[in-house]
C-alpha cells in the first residue's frame, strides 16, 4: 500500500512550526569569519598564489555529513562530496537527446561545485530554523570569500571567478545546463534514500523524500526518476509504504 503525501517539503507540520517560530533568532548570527575560526587548524591563509590551502578547505565537505537522513538515525551517512562526486558522474549519462542542448562539461562542473559554500556553512536543511532567504545570503558571502581571499591570487584569479560564475548559474536556475543539474540533484537524493531502505531491510521508510520527484522538470530526468521509484515500489512489494505523488501536491 503506498500511502500518498501532501506536505510541500516532505516534513510533518510540527517540524515546519518549529522552524517559522525559531527562525527569526538565527538569521543574521552567522559570519564567514566566525565560521572558519571553527575549522581544526585554523583559519586558512588567503592572498596566496598557491590553490592548496583551498584544497584544504575541500577535506570539509569530505567529512560532513549530508543532515537529511540524521533525523532517521543514520549517523554514519553520505558526506557533502559523496553526494556531488556521484552527481558529477551522473551528468555524463545524459542521454543524446539532452546532451545536444546543453554543455555537459559545464554540467559536471556544476555538479562539483554546486555545494561547495557548505564547506562552510554547512548543510542546512529546511528543519533548521534557516530561511531561503538566509542560506543564500550564508552561501553567496562564503563563495565571495573563496573567490576573493582564498583563490584571488590563484591562476591570477580566474580560477576561483570561474568556479563562483558556474555556482551562480546553478543557484539562478535558468539555463538548460542549471535545470538538468538540479534534477539530477534531486535524482541522487532518491537514490541514496532508497540505498538507505534497502539497507536496512524495509525496516525504515524514507518516503517523505519521495516529494522532490514531482519537482524534477526535465523528461528524460523524469525517466531516471521513474526508474527509481518503480524499482521502489518493488522492492516494498505491496508493503504499506509512503509515497509522493506528482499530482497530489500543488502546483
């Protein structure tokens, strides 16, 4: 039995609550520069031509974990970069009728950049008090930061302009190259979400993650995704399960 949901973000209402009564109190607390004085060994050295102190600045994303699934109990989960690693490979497999209206090098790029900013900031989720609104100004600051004080003298700067200009494009949303790469963003959630039930034995329902499947725009993405939940729902093999469905949320 699939049990359909309605919720927008995939959360219960006391959650959502929860987040508008607090959210107000940490919205402007945060700080780049408080945020890399909390990195083991210190705040890394800028205005320097070498890239390696940026290179250590990507061990973050190695080693913090994806918050989502720590609601679940799943404390030993897939890192920031687990994420964008299996991203960035998914690009390549557009399929012909996609690669020829976009730029999958650029696509890959993208994938590996796309999350970068939480190396600093974190991975905020919609359960954590922090509005739209406030995570983009936390990310867009601490790209600013890479772009100008860590990767400024690099290359003569390009690099690291180069690197802000292709997360900027994904945030805006509005190239045929930033659409594909969200929905594979959504993709790779669905699939870790049902590696993690399958794990598990059906012994744990993710299903609330299911609802970024009605948001994915492109249809050979669509296709993926369909893959995916087709291969869920079998695996539950008529077992009560949640499920979003494309048309049980608003549009």
């Amino acid at each position: 039995m699939v049990i359909s949901g309605s919720d927008n973000a995939g959360l219960d209402r006391d959650d959502r609550a929860t987040a508008e009564v607090n959210g107000a109190s940490t919205e402007t607390s945060w700080t780049v520069e408080g945020a890399i004085q909390t990195i083991p060994g210190g705040p890394p050295q800028t205005e320097s031509s070498s890239p390696v102190h940026f290179f250590h600045l990507l061990e973050l994303l190695k080693t913090t974990p994806r918050e989502g699934w720590r609601r679940f109990g799943i404390n030993q989960g897939e890192s920031i970069s687990d994420h964008m690693y299996r991203m960035a490979m998914m690009t390549l497999f557009a399929p012909p009728s996609l690669a020829a209206k976009i730029n999958i090098q650029n696509c890959t790029k993208m994938a590996l950049v796309h999350d970068v900013a939480e190396a600093l900031v974190g991975d905020i989720t919609p359960v954590d008090c922090v509005s739209k609104e406030e995570k983009n100004r936390r990310e867009s600051i601490t790209m600013d930061y890479f772009t100008n004080s860590i990767l400024g003298r690099v290359n003569g700067g390009m690099t690291g302009k180069e690197i802000r200009a292709v997360w900027q494009e994904y945030e805006d949303s509005e190239t045929m190259d930033s659409k594909f790469v969200h929905d594979v963003d959504k993709i790779e959630l669905l699939l870790q979400m049902f590696e993690y039930e399958r794990k598990n034995q059906g012994k744990l329902d993710l299903g609330e993650f299911t609802w970024v499947a009605t948001r994915i725009v492109l249809p050979e993405t669509k296709e993926w995704s369909d893959a995916i939940l087709k291969e869920r729902d079998d695996f539950w093999d008529g077992k009560e399960h949640i499920s979003f469905h494309r048309n049980s949320l608003p549009q």
